[in-house]
C-alpha cells in the first residue's frame, strides 16, 4: 500500500474540482453542504474553489448542487465588486446573516472566512477590529477575545515594534494569569498580532517568551525526534479522522504545535511530505534481505540453526510491537474506524483506538497488514485474547 498527500494537484482541471464537490457531498450526506464541512473531507481548499469559480455558491451551481448552498443569498454588488467598494451597511448586513445561519454564541473571524464569500480582514480594516465590527452589527455579545486598548485597536500588526509585540506577550499573560504564553493564547486572545508575527519577529517561540520575561514551555524546550514528530501527527491524524491542517496541531491531542512543524520540515507541507514519506518506508520488501543475510552467514547457520530463530525473530511481522508505518496502514485502510462497532474519535472524542491482531499473537498471529485490524478500546476489551472468525 503507497500513500500520498490527500490533495489535488494544483494543475489539475475545472472538472476534476468540481468531482471532488461532489465526491465530498456524497461522503457528508446532508442537505446542504458547508465551507467547513466539505474542509474536512476534501483534497482542495476552499479558497483554491473560490478562486477558480469566484465563489462558494457558484462552485456549487457549477456542480449541479446550486440547491445545496448554505445561507442566504448575498447581492450581485457583492458577487461582482471587491469587498471593499461595499458599504458599511452592505458588509454588516453579511456579518449579520452568518451569525444567524451559525446560530452560535459566540462568533469568530475563523467561523466567518469559512461561511462567507468576503474576508474578515475587511471588518478590521474598516472598523478597527473585530470587535468594533461585531459591535457595529449589533453583535458584541458574540465577542470571545479579551478588551484591548484603542491605542492597540489602530495599530496594525505590520507597523508593531518588537518591543509592542512582547509588550502584548506579557498582556496575555497577565490576562491568563500565566507565566508562559502558547500560540493557542496569542490566537485567541490577541486582536493585534497573529502568532506568526511572534516567530518571525524573533525567529522561533522560545527565544520571544524569553525577550519578554515569560517561561519557556516544556513543549517548546525539548528537541523532538522526527519519529515523535511523526507520531503526534498521526495522533492527530487518527482523530480527526483525515488528513489534518496546520491549525489543528495547536489542539489537543496535539503536543507539537504547528509552529514547530514548519520549524523543524521548513514549511507545513514539508512536514506533510516528510510524514508520507516515513509511512511509505515500510512497504519495502523485507524477505530478499533476510535471504541475502542468510547467505551471507551460510556457514554458521549450519553450525547453529539458533542463529535462524534469532533473525526470525527480529523481523517486524514476528514482534508484538507494531511499527509506525504499520499502523498508519491499518487505521487508514479501516477509514480511522473500529471495524466492529463504527466508532470513530472524529465523532466521538472519547473514543480511543487500538489496532489489535486477528489471531492473537500468542497464538502465532503475525504482525502483518493481513492480520491486523481497527478496534475501539470497548471492543478490544471485550475481544481479549480469543480469535473470532
């Protein structure tokens, strides 16, 4: 089995776009197909279909799924002219309308980019912030950052001095009554900087916490393995059930953020191709090794049949222990699912999963992709050490 990254090729065609709509449609099964709930399942972004049909409600009348578009119908004015040639209340009245159709508390610039055809970075630049956007619209109890000064509010991130930035650093701190700082803090509680604007000020996350007098985490101190890269991204992975974005290594189960990833590979999509690579490493064949081992100790397999049993032993399919790439393969060929009861940890967050051997190893179950499959931990419990058929 060779994997690949889950994503379309940048030259590929109109209609191979418009098949993976539809493709994904098909998977979500609901009456009306969302910007985040295609995001979970496709191999483009939405922002790739924008820019090739011009917006989300046209890609989707492009896929014959006009009738699946979710909200409201927004103005020829804002279809055909940029957003910033739209009025104040042309804009507002959009903030409006996707705050009704998500029916949430609380309201992020997050939720907004995925649920409308203009950007929130328009309400920032003519409002201010955020905040003053959803206060404008009526909408400041949708709020979920913190109060910032207005001095802070007219200062564009870009225009910030180094010494701004860990002034902000120490502001989140003190807000959090915390003594470090995450990217996840600067994200939700800053609406003058990006977490960004904080690594390339200074180069990398700790040496900013130590400029601006806060502690380094432990996550960020220790040196990570590219193999405990790779394991945290298949945990990730597993629960999502797909492939993950950028963003999601800041949430948990992740104990990596996305920030070290692009650290370490260069670039998140380096990361990407560095994991895919490091499942693939195992498809190689193993027996024309072992024979060339054997031949090699010819003479000494003949004085001691022990030294068969010994490389026996040590290939991969004769250990309890299952490789990285191994359980890459099973989870993925199982859909990320427990092959008995459906559960899945991307609909259910309790769910744990184990990938359990058919025959049982200490029966003479092998470690092979043949012999392995996807269990919830309930499932895996109940199974023990018996062999079902």
């Amino acid at each position: 089995m060779k994997f690949e990254l889950n994503n379309l090729p940048r030259n590929c065609s109109n209609e191979d776009v418009l098949a993976e709509i539809k493709r994904v449609d098909a998977l979500v099964g609901k009456d009306k197909l969302t910007q985040p709930d295609y995001e979970k399942y496709a191999k483009m972004g939405v922002d790739g279909v924008k820019l090739r049909f011009g917006s989300w409600e046209k890609a989707l009348i492009a896929a014959g799924l006009g009738h699946k578009y979710f909200g409201t119908k927004i103005t020829a004015k804002m279809q055909s002219q940029k957003a910033q040639y739209l009025t104040d209340n042309e804009i507002l009245d959009e903030l409006k309308r996707v705050a009704e159709s998500l029916g949430k508390e609380i309201i992020t610039r997050v939720d907004f980019n995925r649920n409308s055809e203009i950007s929130s970075d328009v309400f920032v630049v003519r409002f201010g912030s955020w905040q003053n956007a959803l206060k404008k619209a009526g909408l400041d109890h949708k709020y979920s950052g913190v109060i910032i000064t207005e001095n802070r509010r007219n200062h564009p991130a870009k225009s910030l001095t180094n010494d701004d930035v860990l002034k902000e650093l120490q502001r989140i701190a003190k807000l959090l009554n915390k003594e470090t700082v995450s990217v996840e803090d600067v994200k939700r509680c800053s609406d003058v900087m990006s977490a960004g604007v904080v690594a390339s000020r200074f180069g990398s996350w700790p040496i900013a916490m130590e400029k601006a007098g806060l502690k380094v985490s432990e996550m960020y101190k220790r040196a990570y393995s590219d193999e405990e890269y790779f394991e945290n991204l298949l945990n990730v992975w597993v629960q999502h059930g797909r492939q993950p974005v950028s963003r999601e290594m800041d949430a948990t189960p992740s104990k990596i953020t996305s920030a070290a990833y692009q650290g370490h590979f260069g670039s998140w999509r380096k990361a990407l191709e560095a994991f895919v690579a490091r499942m693939n490493q195992d498809d190689r064949k193993i027996e024309p090794i072992l024979k060339e081992e054997i031949q090699e100790t010819k003479e000494e397999v003949l004085k001691s049949p022990a030294i068969i049993e010994l490389k026996s032993r040590s290939l991969p399919e004769n250990r309890r222990d299952i490789g990285l790439g191994l359980r890459y393969k099973v989870l993925s060929r199982d859909k990320f699912k427990c092959v008995r009861c459906g559960a899945s940890p991307a609909t259910n967050h309790s769910c744990r999963l184990h990938i359990d051997h058919i025959i049982p190893f200490s029966k003479n179950g092998r470690s092979i992709l043949e012999n392995l499959q996807t269990l919830c931990e309930m499932c895996n419990l109940g199974k023990g050490n018996r062999h079902f058929e």
